[in-house]
C-alpha cells in the first residue's frame, strides 16, 4: 500500500512541476511559429488552424504533455535495471504521445466539422 501512495505522490509532483514548467517557459515564449505538437496534430488529421480555438488547443497540449512525462517518469521509477527503464520509458511515451494525440486530433476532427 506503501508503495502505491509513493508512486502516487511521485506522479503528481512531477505533473505539477512539469505543467509549471510548460505553463511558465514553454508557452510563454513569444513565437511566431506554432508549437511542434500543434503542427503535427494539424496537420496529420488535415485540421483548418483558422477555424479552431488555437489556444484551446495550446492549453490541451499544456494539460496532456506533463501527463504523458509524469506517466513515463513513473514508469520508468518502476523498473530497476537502469537500460531496461529507458528503453521500456521510451517506449511507453512514444506509444503514449501517439495515442492521445490520436485522440485529441480525432476530437478536434470532429468538433471543426
């Protein structure tokens, strides 16, 4: 039980350290292009940027981008073997930034139409 409480606090800490950092020095930069995950999501499921909410969007990605850091980083914690838990950890995020900006795009798809 122990150890699930700790994982528990490990994961939370690192979401609410990781979305100050994406909130605070990420987004705050004044750009004039658009953020990588914006474009691929715009792209690959052929959105127009003109008719969504691009600030929406950019708080969706501030939301979801820590989640699958914080999920990876617990992940990873998990496992002993230091090469085990990168390999495993990257796995793990490649799978989870594909899915859920799978599932963002296909909300977004639906939404504009």
């Amino acid at each position: 039980m122990n150890t699930v409480i700790e994982m528990l606090i490990y994961f939370f800490a690192s979401y609410i350290l990781t979305f100050i950092f994406y909130s605070f020095v990420i987004n705050r930069k004044k750009s004039k292009r658009r953020p990588m995950e914006m474009d691929y999501i715009l792209t690959k499921f052929n959105i127009d940027g003109r008719k969504i909410n691009l600030n929406t969007l950019r708080w969706i990605l501030n939301i979801v981008n820590p989640f699958i850091v914080s999920l990876t980083f617990l992940v990873v914690m998990s496992i002993d073997s230091f090469i085990l838990g990168i390999v495993i950890g990257f796995v793990v995020m490649i799978l989870l930034i594909y899915s859920i900006y799978e599932i963002i795009g296909r909300f977004l798809k639906g939404k504009v139409k």
